[in-house]
C-alpha cells in the first residue's frame, strides 16, 4: 500500500476534524494551558493505544490462526459498517458527545484526555483495526511497520494542531460543517474498505490461498 493510501486511510478513521468539536465540548471550562494540556495529553495517549495495534496487532491474529486475507476481507467488512455509522448514523462529534454526556454521572470519572478524547474519538475502533490492515506485522516488515506508525504519528499531530486551532476551526465550519466532514470521511473510508475486500478476494482467486 502506498504512502498517500496509507495517510488517506489513518486520516479518514482518526478523523481529526471531526474531534474539534468534541475538544470543545469536553474542554470549555478549561483554562489555555489546560486545554493545551488536554491536547497533548489525547494525543499521546492515543498514539500509544494505536502503536500497541501496530506492534501486537498481527500477532494476535496469527496466535489464533487466522490468515491475513481473511482478517483484511472481516477487517474490510467491518470498515465499511463502520463508514456506514458515520454516513447515515451521528456524526462522530455528536457520537463522542453523547459518550462524554453518558460518562458525566459517574462518581470517578477519567481525564476527558483519555475519554473521549483518546478513545474512542483519536483511536476509535476503526482506526485500531486500520492500523493492522496497513501493515504485514512480520519481522520482515519492519521498515514497513516504521512507515505505517510514522504516517500514523503525522495524522495524530495534524489532529493535536487541531485541537490547539479548536476555536477558529469551529467558529469557521460550525458544528453542522463538521458533521458534514465527518460524512464525507465516511464515503472516502467506505471506498477504502471496499478496496480491502475486493484486493484480498482477487489475491484468494490469484493464488488459491486463504
């Protein structure tokens, strides 16, 4: 997969746009330093979370015995319904709301770095299973495994600046604007799920190996 595929993809999934408005939401009572803080804080988190998928990732598919091919046709299947939640279903900003509003009963509640900065906005479900798609975690595939985390560590800092730029993102595209966003990213992720399964269907049919 080439470099432009690969940051097309951590984009769409990790959606950094798309978390403005949650920043805002869970950050308004916050001084700057602490927002800057929090920033930092989900980004960093985040990376870890998604570095572990990098590293462990495969080796917990071949573990249970399950070929690549057919991890990238489930993992394909699963994107694609995941795009389908942010096309027809809530946009992610008012998704990762409602989580945060779910949370705020609860006596002990996490840093809003963590939830739902982190997880599930920055390393959402989607974004840890791409992150094993991307790459063979093979020990052959080491500089390929480096190129997926360096593209995925571009993405995060994209979003980090995002966050730190919430205020004048937000006041210029609204709320409704990144709804929209977030939408579209749906349709470009659904084209990049479709892509997984049709490519692991024809290596199936290429080489008879599942």
């Amino acid at each position: 997969m080439d470099l432009f595929e690969r940051f097309v993809t951590l984009w769409v999934v990790i959606d950094p746009i798309g978390t403005i408005p949650v920043f805002i939401a869970v950050t308004a009572a916050m001084t700057a330093p602490e927002r800057r803080k929090t920033a930092l804080m989900a980004a960093a988190v985040s990376a870890g979370v998604l570095l572990f998928f990098l590293v462990f990732g495969q080796l917990l598919i071949d573990g249970l015995g399950i070929s690549l091919l057919s991890f990238q046709i489930a993992g394909g299947v699963v994107l694609f319904l995941f795009a389908l939640t942010m096309i027809f279903g809530e946009s992610k900003p008012e998704s990762d709301k409602h989580a945060a509003d779910a949370d705020a009963d609860l006596d002990e509640k996490p840093s809003p770095a963590v939830f739902p900065l982190a997880v599930p906005s920055l390393a959402s479900p989607g974004a840890m299973l791409a992150i094993v798609l991307l790459t063979d975690n093979n020990t052959v595939a080491i500089p390929d495994q480096l190129l997926t985390g360096a593209v995925m560590l571009v993405v995060l800092l994209c979003a980090y600046l995002c966050m730190l730029a919430a205020g004048p993102i937000i006041r210029l595209i609204g709320n409704s604007g990144a709804a929209i966003v977030s939408r579209v990213m749906g349709m470009i992720l659904a084209s990049v799920a479709a892509d997984l399964v049709i490519g692991a269907v024809l290596e199936i049919g290429k080489t008879g190996l599942v």
